[in-house]
C-alpha cells in the first residue's frame, strides 16, 4: 500500500510551485530529427534499466501525492512502449490527478488514438515541422508524413482537444512553411507552436535559434490574431487567439525570452532519473534507489531534497556547451 503525504504545493528553493512532471516512458524514436538525435546514435538506455509501468506507477503516486497535478508521457517516442494505454490508465486513475497528456511525434498515433482517449488521456501535443514531404524525410529520416497526418485525424475522431501541433523552427526554417503550418492548423482547428531549438548535445548545438517572439507576431498580426491575456494551459507557451479567445498560435522561446522565473516541472528520465532543468546537470537517481529497496518515505524525501536543490535558471546562452547529453535522453 503506497504511503499517501500530504497534497502539496510543492515548491522548490526559489519558491516557484512545481505541479507539473514530464515522464518519458523510453528514450527510443522511430524517427532521426536532426536536432534532437543523430542518425548514428546507439547510446540508448539498456532496456533492463527502464523502470517497469508499476515502478513508473510508484513514483509518479508520489509525485501526485505531493501536489503534482499535471503528467506528461514523453520519449523518445512514448508510442513505441508496449502497454502504453495501459500505463497511462493506471495514472489516468490517481484521484489527484488534474491533466494526463502525452507528446507524439505521431508515427503511431493512427492506431493508438482512440486506446489513449479511452484511458483518460486528456491532451495531446504532436510534432510536426513541415507539411512537405520531402522537407519532412530530410528533418526526420523517413519518409512518413502521411502517416503522421493519418495519425492527427484519427486523433480528432478519438475526441481530442485541443491537439497541439509543436513546430521546432530554426534560423533555417522558412517562414512560408511556418505560414502554411499555421493555415493547416487553422483549417483542421489545431494550435500550433513554434519552438526555438536548444543547445542539447552535438546536435542540438547545430541549429540556431531565431526570435520566435517577433515571428510569431508577425504571422498572428496577417491571420487576424490576438496576444492572449492569460496563459493557455501548464506549459511556458505565449499565445494568439482568435476574437472569440480560443488559441490559435503559440511561441516557446528558451532562447530568446527565457521562462525559468515560471518553470513549474521535472522530468522523470526512463531509468528514473529525475532531472531538474533541461539545461543543467543537477539529477536525482529515483529509480536507482527505488530498485535497491527505498521506502515510498525515503523515495519521497529524495524528491523533496531534489526539488529544493532546483536551480534557478538554464545556461543555455551563456554555456550552451554545458548539456551532452541529447534530448531524447531527457525526456522531450
């Protein structure tokens, strides 16, 4: 019987309230995106090592326990793990559970939407860089982005909303090809984001970011668009509206305008390494302590101890040499 601590705020060192926990479920992708993974890379997380859904399902217990109220499922690709809908029921389940979301690349979305809606899932977020085909396979390694279109609509007739389209755009990227991304969404009633790439791993530090924020107001002001007054859900997204307040566009800036005044997540890797901030090295090993027998109390006072010791901000402009490791490692 997992012990029950009081419900939160959870906050960490800086007084910001943690509420949020990203949990990559496997650090393997079906697809090579040429800033997250490089096309050669083996250094994956050796299966025996992955926590299994029940250990997944501890932890993530105790973080809700705490006061964590939101959950993502990440990877890599979290679709490629066996018995996802079913580990996603198994949180979906938590009494103090407020949000259950899941990011995709959308490969296997088509065959797994309606499963997800069905465990509780309440939101998904699905990458999506460009509706060219051929930009599509140089950007991925493959050439599938039919099956990714296939997957958003079967995600629409599972009864998902919104579906966030999320776009990473990059000092290379065309801004007609954001234009179009932007006239899809539009059409098909998703919300699309732009996001700056990061400077995670070899990869990561091959793309330069461009101001996101003056992009997007430009897009916003030619499709008619509002800034939002308020937030539009957990994440650090600023977003455009149309005049009846529903959000259309979104930029997530870590680069130009960062937002780690407001962050309010952890990420819980797949071996259960919690770490603290994408951009710093400051991790606690959940799942190593887990397999050697801790006590929920002992695995909760280990949390507790890392979200104290949170820092207060990335390095990202500053040392953008500083993380190694890819974002796949991470948890997206």
């Amino acid at each position: 019987m997992m012990d029950e601590p009081a419900a939160g705020p959870l906050k960490d060192g800086f007084g910001r309230r943690i509420d949020y926990l990203r949990v990559s479920v496997t650090d393997r992708c079906d697809l090579r995106c040429a800033y997250c993974l490089p096309k050669d890379f083996k250094g994956f997380e050796t299966p025996a090592n992955w926590l299994t859904h029940d250990e997944m399902t501890r932890l993530v217990g105790l973080f809700v326990g705490l006061g964590v109220s939101k959950v993502r499922l990440t990877g890599g690709e979290p679709l490629l793990r066996r018995g996802i809908a079913a580990l996603a029921g198994a949180i979906a389940a938590m009494p103090r559970l407020a949000d259950l979301s899941v990011s995709t690349n959308g490969t296997q979305l088509a065959r797994h939407a309606q499963s997800l809606r069905a465990a509780g899932v309440d939101r998904l977020n699905v990458s999506l860089d460009t509706l060219d085909a051929a930009a599509f396979g140089q950007i991925t390694g493959r050439d599938c982005l039919s099956s990714v279109l296939a997957g958003l609509d079967a995600a629409r007739r599972a009864g998902f909303a919104p579906i966030k389209l999320n776009s990473v755009v990059h000092a290379a990227t065309p801004e007609a090809e954001v234009r179009r991304l932007l006239d899809y969404a539009v059409a098909q009633g998703f919300v699309l984001r732009l996001i700056e790439p990061m400077p995670m791993g070899e990869c990561g530090r091959g793309h330069t970011h461009v101001d996101l924020n003056a992009m997007g107001a430009r897009l916003a002001a030619e499709a008619g668009l509002l800034p939002a007054l308020t937030g539009q859900g957990a994440g650090p997204a600023r977003y455009w509206t149309t005049g009846r307040g529903t959000p259309v566009l979104g930029v997530i800036t870590p680069m130009s305008r960062h937002f780690c005044a407001s962050c309010n997540r952890v990420r819980l890797g797949v071996d259960g390494t919690l770490y603290l901030c994408l951009g710093q090295e400051d991790q606690v090993p959940l799942g190593r302590l887990l397999r050697e027998g801790a006590s929920d109390a002992e695995l909760t006072g280990a949390i507790l101890a890392g979200i104290a010791a949170k820092p207060e901000r990335h390095e990202f402009t500053t040392r953008p040499e500083r993380i190694v490791r890819f974002m796949a490692q991470t948890g997206g």
